[in-house]
C-alpha cells in the first residue's frame, strides 16, 4: 500500500471541494473494492476522502418512490421493512452480496460508483428505472452506466442517493461465484404500468445491460414461457475461467425463467 493522506469531511460540501480539488484523490465509501486495490497497489491516490460521516444512510418511502441514502449499508437494505414492503427483490439482493462482513461495510453508493461488471445492484438500478441523485444532478439509469466500471459521474461528483420507482412485482436471481459470491450471471426483472425492463449482470463484457428480447417477450406475456426460444448473443458474453461465454449465455435464459418465475409467485 502506498502512502496516503487520509480525511473524513463532515459536510457533503467539504467532500465535494476536497475530491474536486484533487484529481488523485479517491472517496471511500465502503471500501469493499478499494481497501484491496490500496493494498495491492493498484491506485495510488493523494488523500482518500472517508464519506461515512456525511449523514448519508437512511430509508423513506415517498408516495410511489423508494428513497435509498448514499451510504445505506447493504445490510441496512435487507433488513428494512420499508424496502421489503416497497419492493421486496431489492431486500433479497441486498441480503444476498457478498457475506455478513461485506453487507455491513458495503454501501449501495459504493456499488453504483465501482460499477463492477459482476456486481447486484447495477442490475436493480438499471431494471427499476431508478435514479441517481449527486451533489449536481439527476441521472437516469439508462445514462448512468456506460460500461465496465464506468459511469457518468464527473471528477469530484458524489451520490447522494437512489430513487426508486415502486412497481408492480420485481425478482432478482443469481448464479454466484462460490468463491467470491458475485454474480457469475444474475437478472433483474421488473414490471411497472409504463412496462418490463430486465437487467443482465455478471455476464455481458459491457457491464450491466438491459435484455430488449426479453423485454419485448415479457411484455406480450409475463410469464416463462414467454422466454422460450429466445437466445442471448453469445459473442456479448464474458469467457473466463470460472465461465465460458456460451454457458453465460444460457445461464442467461435460465435465470430469467425463474425471475419471472418468482415476481409470479
């Protein structure tokens, strides 16, 4: 780990100058990520500036719309009775990243920031039609991720919260990696009055994509067996060493059959 100065603000005010004002300073949110890439010097950042004493957790209902703070731990999430009651597969996707240590430092800002290609809830974000509030503007999920560990947050921009539409019935399923739990392929499917969106993540090479073939399919039928037939591009697929492409591809398929499945039941 290379040396490093370290803050925490008190104020989203002094976070923002802090990070704005330094191009090789980093925020830390939880840390999940980042503390093993600190340690195996991957980055080498000036300062890392500690975003837990901004005030950021916290969990309201606002008429049709869930309110997620910042820096809500994942185990937060889980347990809530407002999300379970607003919108229970989130519940079950937060209770389901990683293992016990990992949701109680894990924050939802620090997984929509890192953009990690297999991480939960990039899919609930993008399937849900949420939006990403900052210190600057509103972002709409289909703009918000633009690839592997990219999104359009600008230099010194924070997340304040996620806003979630309430929708008709949800379901998030999983294939995890039995090392480290992230998602070998893992689909998010959401139907509202405006339509179906699903969302793929673990297994497209672009990060967190949107099924449009699924979509279509669950809008004519929510149902299965809307979905037979249907293939998912394989040269869109990760090939590694834990799954090959076309094995991703119909893993695809197959949680998608049961996230309807489920949202169903």
């Amino acid at each position: 780990m290379y040396d490093f100065d370290y803050v925490k603000p008190s104020t989203l005010e002094e976070a923002v100058r802090i990070l704005s004002d330094d191009d090789a300073a980093k925020a830390l949110a939880g840390g999940m990520t980042y503390i093993p890439v600190l340690k195996q010097r991957f980055s080498q950042p000036s300062v890392v500036v500690d975003l837990s004493g901004l005030g950021m957790s916290y969990i309201r209902r606002e008429g049709d719309t869930l309110v997620i703070g910042a820096m809500t731990p994942h185990a937060t999430v889980a347990a809530s009775p407002i999300v379970r009651e607003a919108i229970p597969a989130l519940a079950w996707l937060a209770g389901h990243i990683g293992d016990r240590q990992v949701r109680y430092r894990g924050t939802i800002s620090g997984s929509l920031a890192n953009n990690d290609p297999s991480a939960c809830y990039p899919s609930a974000v993008l399937a849900l039609g949420a939006t990403v509030i900052t210190d600057r503007r509103d972002i709409a999920a289909d703009d918000y991720f633009q690839g592997m560990f990219t999104t359009a947050l600008e230099q010194g921009e924070l997340i304040t919260e996620i806003r979630f539409p309430v929708v008709e019935r949800a379901a998030y399923v999983k294939f995890p990696n039995p090392a480290s739990r992230y998602a070998m392929v893992g689909l998010f499917v959401a139907k509202a009055a405006t339509g179906v969106r699903v969302a793929v993540t673990g297994a497209g090479q672009d990060g967190v994509f949107r099924h449009r073939a699924f979509e279509q399919a669950l809008a004519n039928s929510f149902s299965p067996s809307a979905l037979d037939g249907i293939d998912t591009p394989v040269d869109l697929m990760n090939d590694d060493m834990h799954a090959g492409a076309a094995y991703r591809a119909h893993l695809v398929g197959v949680m998608a059959k049961r996230a309807v499945g489920i949202a169903n039941a």
